[in-house]
C-alpha cells in the first residue's frame, strides 16, 4: 500500500474514533432521570408532572424508583397515575410548617413516591405521571431527587442539585424551574401553562421524614417506549455532538490534505 493511501486510511480511522467517542459521551450525558415540562408557573394549580426514567445500563433493568419531594416547599394535592405493571407507595410526612391555602390549612403532604414490580430494559424509558393540586409560589425551583435501583444491585442517584449559573453536575437531580406569574394570572394549570435521598438509598437518609403510606393500583396502559433516552433540552449532549461534528470536518480535511501532499510528490 503506498504512503498516501496510509496516512489517508489513519486520517479516517482517527476521525471516525474520535467522532464515536464523543457521541457516545453525548449520549451517556444525557441519559439521566428528568421532569416535564422544565417548568410551570409559581403557584400552578391543577397540573402533570412527568418523570422520564431511562435506562442506560446494557446488562441489567431498572426494578425501582423512588422519587422524593421537598418538604420545606410542598407540592400540594399529589395523586400518582397507575402505571400498567408497576405499583406505587405514596409515603407523606407532616410539614414543619403547614401552608394555608383557601380551602384551609395543609398539615401533610407527600415526600416520597415509590414504584417497584415494573421492568425498564435496555434501550427503554418509563414516564411516571404525577398529578399535583398546587404547586409552592415562595421558591424560584424545585429538586426532585430520584434513586434508580437496578436488577443487579446498582442505585443511581439522581441527588446534586445544579448550583445557579455553574455547570450541570455528573449525577443532577430532576429540576422543575418555577417562573414569576404573569399580570392577572389566576395561577391555575391552564392559564399559567408550563414551559418549555438522598445521599444513601433509604428514605429518611433521602432528607424526607418518616410518615404513613398508601398504596396506588396499577392497571393502566404502559408508557414505556423504546429508543433514545435523551432530553432534547440537554445542553451537554448539544454541545458534545457540535463537537463531534467539528472533529469529523477537521478529519476530513486532514485526510484531503494528505491525498493533494501525496499527488504533489507523486507528480
């Protein structure tokens, strides 16, 4: 093989490398537990929160979930949809300080949601919907942290909470960005629309205290669904896929430069 055909062959084989392996980075960024919509107004009545669970491990399933809501900002009225195959515990705790609404004053309310029994397999996502009543008006967002347990003993932790104006962290706990009212919004669900524990893996040690639990049935038809489990709305996959791109153009203009160097002596 003569040395153009080589120093062009080893020009392409790098580009291709570098190019997988940022889109493989790209794609394992991306790949944690997320809340929809990204946002809702302070104060929203009557709305869906929807927890998108995928799985990212080849050889084992996700068989657990334990999503834990904050107690010092309480999410109101919450009711967990049946999820065909999974059941869910609702555990509530009483609030250190109870939140006067119109229809009177709340004492209690919901810390941690928990499902078991389902399956979601490699190359899968389950979204786990969650109804609210009211959502709190003194707080600018709310983290949800999330533990993922798996067939093989292993538990992500959804737990860091990204720090305003720094970077996302490695393992960023679900985020729902609560935004200012607008002028003469009654705050309900659809005048203000949306937009766009723990540290171990028990319940208490999540931050939420102990309190009575109920069980929801599970007989509704499945939301899991195959196929990509990456957020559009993740800037980290978005700029690491940018980046691929500039690496193959780069590749590609190394290889042409080697073949115009390899005429040029030939000639």
């Amino acid at each position: 093989m003569s040395p153009m055909r080589t120093t062009v062959r080893r020009a392409g084989l790098v580009t291709a490398l570098t190019a997988a392996g940022i889109l493989t980075a790209a794609g394992a960024a991306s790949a944690h537990v997320t809340v929809h919509p990204e946002s809702y107004a302070k104060g929203a009545t009557d709305g869906v929160l929807t927890f998108r669970v995928p799985n990212e491990e080849d050889t084992a399933s996700t068989t657990k979930v334990q999503v834990f809501l904050p107690t010092d900002h309480p999410v109101l009225g919450v009711l967990v949809t049946p999820q065909s195959g999974w059941t869910a515990k609702v555990t509530t705790t009483k609030l250190k300080t109870p939140v006067k609404t119109d229809d009177g004053t709340i004492t209690e309310a919901v810390s941690e949601i928990t499902w078991t029994g389902g399956r979601i397999r490699h190359g899968q996502y389950q979204d786990f919907d969650v109804a609210f009543g009211q959502l709190p008006d003194d707080v600018g967002q709310l983290a949800f942290k999330t533990l993922q347990t798996y067939s093989d003993g292993n538990v992500a932790r959804w737990i860091e909470e990204t720090q305003k104006g720094g970077e996302e962290p490695e393992n960023p706990a679900p985020v729902l960005a609560l935004t200012a009212k607008a002028a003469g919004d009654s705050g309900s669900d659809a005048d203000s629309g949306a937009g766009s524990s723990a540290d171990s893996g028990s319940g208490s040690e999540a931050g939420s205290d102990s309190g009575s639990d109920t069980s929801s049935a599970s007989s509704s038809a499945p939301a899991s669904a195959t196929g990509s489990s990456a957020s559009s709305s993740d800037s980290t996959a978005r700029g690491l896929g940018i980046a691929g791109l500039v690496v193959g153009v780069l590749g590609l203009g190394a290889a042409a430069f080697a073949l115009v160097r390899g005429r040029n002596a030939g000639s």
